[in-house]
C-alpha cells in the first residue's frame, strides 16, 4: 500500500461536476471510482449557482466515498480558462548547495522569485510552470538535479484566469468540505492528458474544448500554453434546433447530436434514431432529420471557430484537437478540416474506465499534479488512507474465508453459480 497515490480531480464543468479518484501504481495510473452529477450553476464566465454546485460537489464526493469505502478529502481542481493570461519569466538564481548542486530548493527559490510578479487585482495565479532551465549555456526540460553550475535560470510561465470566477469555484469546493490540494487550467489538464505539449515543440497545437455552452481554444506554442479564448458556443447551442423543432430535453438533443449524427456523411439515413411518445401519439426521429435541424448552427460553430484559427494557421502549419463534450462528437473534425485545410482530430482517453472526451481535463489532472510532485515534495493523498486500508483489508478477508485460490476462475465459478444455491 506504500506504493499507492490516491488523488481526487474535479472538474466543475457548465453541466456537471466530475470527479475521478485513481491511483499511481508502479509506474501505471488505475481509475477507481468516476462520479458524474448533471447541474447548472456555472456558465463560461461566472457562478450563476453557488448552492447548486456545493450541493453537487458533496454529492459526487458522497458517492465516490461509498463505494470507496474511504471519504474522499482533498481534490486537484481544473479552472476554466476564461480570460487566461500568461506571464512569461525568466528567474535566475545563484546556486547555494553543496559543491555548487543545484537542488530542490535553488528550484523553489526560482519559482518563489516569478511569483512575486504583481499580475493585476483581476487575475489569479492559477499555476507557475517550470518551461526550461538553463545551465552553464545548455538549456534543457529536465529538472537539473545534482547538475554543477554557479546560476541556474529557469524559464516559468505564470498562468492567471479570472480572479472572482477562480475564487468562487474554490469556495463551493472547500464549502462542499473539500480542501483543495492544487489547481490547473483546464486547457493545461488537457494538453497533459493528450500529450500535446510534446507535439507542440515543432508546431502549433490549437485545442478546442467543446462542452455544453461554450468553447475554449487555448494554443500551444514551443511547448507551452500560450493563450486561451472562450466563446459562449458548444454543443448544447449545437442541438438547441432539437429541442425547439421537436420538443426533446435538451440533454436528449446533446446525446443524440454526440451519438446518432454522423456530420460528415454526404447521404443521411433515414432510420430513426429516436422514438418517444407525445400526447399518445408515437413519433420519431430520423438520422437525416437530425442531420438537417442542427446543420445551421453547427456551420455557425465551424465558421466562428474557424476565424479564430485562421491566424493562428497563418502563421504556420497546426493541428487542431477536439475535446471535452464536442470530442464525442462524429465526423465534427472533419468538417473542421475540410474548412481549413489542417489536420483536426478528436481525443478521446484511452484509459480503463475513463474514455469518454469528457472527461479528457478531469484525467490531465492527475497527470499535472503528478509531474510537478518533484518539485512540490507534496505526500498528500485525497482519501483518508487508514480507512481505504482497512475497506481493502476487509474485502480481501472476506474474498478468501472460503480458502480457494482467488483466481480468475473461482472468481467466475462464484459469479455464475452462486445465484443458484
């Protein structure tokens, strides 16, 4: 159990709060529990809801500690990136350590110098990212560790966003009774999650999180995030035709638009798609019908995301990539492409239990917070450990009273034939 780092990641997103506990295992990350709420208590630029999101928030965390059986404590948190600003550094510092070592704490020294950069009362500092550092001439993205050298410069981005939404999400976590252990941009989770600051090294990488109502693009550039742009479109405005045209929940449309739209056909089906009842009369939906109600307003998500790229492309060749909600989307990144004549995937986590576009920032997170641990030394777990410890103690106890070998075979032997005893 030594070995285990249990961690805790939410994202607050404009239509549901999602939490993920998962571990770091010898080198592998599990998923152990994700928790999806549905509530609509924040919009792209601020909390419209604040009782709505804690109550949400306990509940998720109530949840995932059920199942657990071990309460979930603390949490990395995601921050939309609405009005995102980067601060870019250079912070040198003599080397104080032994035999002129750098160390960890010439490091913190570095980042505790950036820090005291005055970013404005309407910014807060999200996250201070170590870029590069430079010794004796020679630049590198390793940590230097034991490296000798008189100074050592490290190249740091300062990432803000909006200090009154960044303060309102953090109370509805710690009023949930949560304490927060980090915060990342949600555009950052996501780079981390895809690996796509490496493929930013020889090009630009444009990333277009697509939920409910909004859009965020944020750029990598050089290997680092350099901008973020929110527009108040997404999927939701997307399928809102349905929803007038038909009558349909709006959460219907979305799932019908991610599920059953296949935007980049030529031809459409005309098997339904969707049958309901209205008024005791049996109505449906066809692929076509679909297809043809909400083309206007995805051509109007096309076009306006489009004149976003289009300088960015300018200035050199850049692939897009389409996640969160819009990810699940089918045949959107080929729409997209075909507009602008780049490369446009969609990401979708590969990981166990987690792959769903969706929750592509939710699973950066934990991929943020554990490169930075060498830096941080943080030893924080998210759950209360002695009770997981005892949960697992006991469940094993009771999986092996019976003195067979807990193999794969017993396991299936119980789950076929203990119901006919």
């Amino acid at each position: 159990m030594n070995d285990k780092q249990i961690f805790a990641a939410v994202e607050i997103a404009d239509h549901e709060v999602r939490l993920i506990v998962g571990e770091f295992f010898n080198t592998r990350f599990n998923i152990i529990k994700v928790e999806r709420v549905p509530v609509y208590g924040l919009n792209y630029h601020e909390v419209t809801d604040a009782k709505a999101l804690t109550e949400a928030l306990k509940r998720a965390a109530a949840d995932a500690s059920k199942m657990i059986g071990a309460s979930v404590k603390k949490v990395i948190l995601a921050m939309p990136s609405y009005g995102m600003k980067r601060y870019a550094l250079k912070s040198p510092v003599k080397i104080e350590g032994l035999n002129g070592e750098i160390t960890i704490a010439d490091i913190r020294r570095a980042i505790k110098q950036a820090e005291s950069v005055n970013i404005g009362k309407n910014l807060a500092l999200i996250q201070t990212v170590c870029v590069k550092y430079t010794i004796n001439g020679i630049s590198t993205r390793r940590i230097p560790i034991g490296e000798k050298a008189d100074e050592l410069t490290v190249d740091i981005d300062l990432l803000c966003a909006d200090r009154k939404l960044a303060f309102d999400l953090v109370s509805c976590v710690e009023s949930a009774g949560l304490q927060v252990m980090d915060i990342y941009l949600d555009v950052f989770a996501v780079a981390k999650e895809a690996a796509l600051f490496e493929q930013a090294v020889d090009q630009n990488v444009i990333i277009l999180k697509t939920e409910r109502s909004s859009t965020t693009l944020g750029l990598l550039s050089k290997g680092r995030l350099t901008t973020c742009f929110v527009q108040p479109e997404g999927v939701g405005t997307m399928a809102a035709p349905i929803v007038e045209k038909y009558g349909l929940k709006s959460d219907m449309a979305v799932e019908l638009l991610k599920y059953s739209a296949r935007l980049n056909e030529k031809i459409y089906s005309s098997n339904p798609v969707h049958i309901w009842s209205e008024k005791g009369e049996t109505r449906k939906l066809t692929e076509q019908e679909l297809c043809e109600t909400v083309k206007p307003n995805v051509d109007k998500w096309l076009n306006d995301m489009a004149e976003l790229c289009r300088p960015i492309l300018q200035a050199g060749s850049a692939t897009v990539i389409i996640t969160g909600e819009g990810g699940e989307m089918q045949g959107l990144n080929e729409l997209f492409q075909k507009q602008l004549k780049c490369e446009a995937k969609n990401y979708i986590p590969e990981t166990l239990g987690g792959r769903n576009a969706g929750l592509t920032a939710a699973l950066g997170l934990f991929y943020a917070y554990k490169d930075k641990l060498p830096i941080s030394g943080y030893t924080d777990s998210s759950l209360d450990m002695d009770a997981f410890i005892r949960s697992v103690s006991y469940r094993d106890k009771n999986r092996n009273t019976s003195g067979k070998e807990d193999t794969l075979t017993n396991k299936l032997k119980g789950i076929l034939f203990d119901g006919k005893k």
